[in-house]
C-alpha cells in the first residue's frame, strides 16, 4: 500500500454547481433569509434568518440552492441570491479583546461581546484582523465562528 508523501495536497471537495470548496463560509446579504426544507420554493419554510451579515457555512449545492448551517448547527436551504461572498465572523468569546497587532501583549482597541458580528480582513496562522462598529484590529481564530483553522487570508 502506498502512503501520500508528506507534500501530497489533500483532496478538496467541491460544490457541483459553482465549482467553489465544500464546506466555505458566506454571510447573509439581507435582514430576512427564508430557509427552506429542500432545494425550491414549493418546501416549506423552516425558519427565517432574521440577522444582516450573519456568517453561514454552505455545505452543499443543488442549482441556484445553497445548503447552509449556522454556528449553532441549524440551517436548510437558501436561494444563492440571498447570500454574499462577502466575509463575517461571530465572537465566540465574551469581552473579546480588538487587539492593535496580532500579539497578545498589544494594547486593545475595543472589547467584543460575544455575539458580535465582524467583517473579516486578513487572517495570518493564529489571527484574524476585523472591522466592526469603527473599530479595527486582531482577535485569535479560536475565538471567532466563521473562518476555518487552516485558513489564511490577505
């Protein structure tokens, strides 16, 4: 039996129809989201996300449907046109400090609640930067809902 040499690129899957990596995080584009049982509008509505720029991960793709769950696990199906490609975390941890380098030592610039919902810039191994609410800086990836432990981001 052959074993992949250390190098070897792990297999990525990717959705159907967009060609795009299964699972990857999107946000919401506005402040209501029907989700669906299936892929069309004749299956019933679950629930409604009611939250703008709330991240989502899409896990699967079926034409113009995107299967997408929450931090919380809960999702189903939404029509593509209501989700953004634009990047948003949610802070996992409470008093979060928006540190001023990626650098625990660094002197805050703000405190999250957790809960918070944060464009995501750049992210480096540990560190993401966001933007919320006027404030810029860094928090650590273990602490954000939204952005992949291996991802890098420039």
């Amino acid at each position: 039996m052959a074993l992949p040499h250390a190098g070897a690129a792990e297999a990525v899957e990717r959705g159907s129809v967009t060609n795009l990596p299964l699972p990857r995080y999107v946000s919401i584009k506005s402040g209501e989201v029907n989700v669906r049982r299936g892929p069309s509008l004749t299956h019933r509505i679950d629930w409604v996300f009611a939250r703008k720029d709330m991240p989502l991960e899409i896990t699967a793709e079926y034409g113009h449907w995107r299967r997408v769950r929450d931090r919380d696990g809960a999702g189903g199906w939404v029509h593509y046109s209501l989700l953004s490609g634009t990047r948003t975390v949610i802070v996992d941890q409470d008093m979060l400090p928006l540190l001023s380098r990626p650098d625990p030592a660094a002197p805050a610039n703000a405190k999250l609640e957790q809960g918070v919902v944060a464009r995501l810039d750049n992210c480096n191994t540990d560190w993401c930067r966001l933007s919320v609410g006027g404030y810029r800086g860094w928090a650590p990836k273990t602490a954000l809902w939204g952005v992949k432990a291996d991802e890098l981001r420039d």
